[in-house]
C-alpha cells in the first residue's frame, strides 16, 4: 500500500487504542492486524474470535477474525469514536 494516511484509533471514552495505516476513504470497519503502527491494547498475537477490551472503560472494541485471509478486528461502531477520511 502506498497511498493512505496513519490515524488515530480512539476509544469513547478518550483512551488511544492504536495507531492505524487507513487505506482508502471512510469509515473504519475493520482493522487488520499487519496495519498497525502501534498498539496500546495487544491486538498482535491475539487468537481468533476473541474479543479485546479497552483498558481504560473496559467495553468490547469488537471481534478479531480473518477477514481475506489476513487477522483483522471488524469493530463495534459504539465503541470507538467516529473516524471518517
């Protein structure tokens, strides 16, 4: 990928979750897991359907699942604030 930009996840409730490599334009739906710049929560080396918590208020950030053929986490709207590009 050579054309993107490296945003911010965050939580509702103010924490930052990760740094993303965003590819494309609006909204994020999923993450993949090779993309991250940075992560605060330890997607990386996290099994499949298991379901990460934010660390600070402790809801659910969504489902880590392989999304073609990569590890991705496919996000709870509710939970993250709303990033579009």
């Amino acid at each position: 990928m050579k054309t993107g930009k490296i945003i911010d996840i965050e939580c509702g409730c103010g924490f930052k979750l990760f740094r993303y490599f965003k590819a494309g334009k609006g909204r994020i739906i999923k993450c993949f897991i090779r993309r991250l710049e940075a992560d605060y929560v330890g997607l990386e080396g996290m099994d499949n359907f298991s379901k990460p918590l934010c660390p600070k208020c402790h809801k659910e950030l969504g489902i880590i699942m392989m999304i073609r053929g990569q590890p991705a986490l496919k996000l709870n709207q509710g939970t993250i604030k709303d990033v579009r590009i």
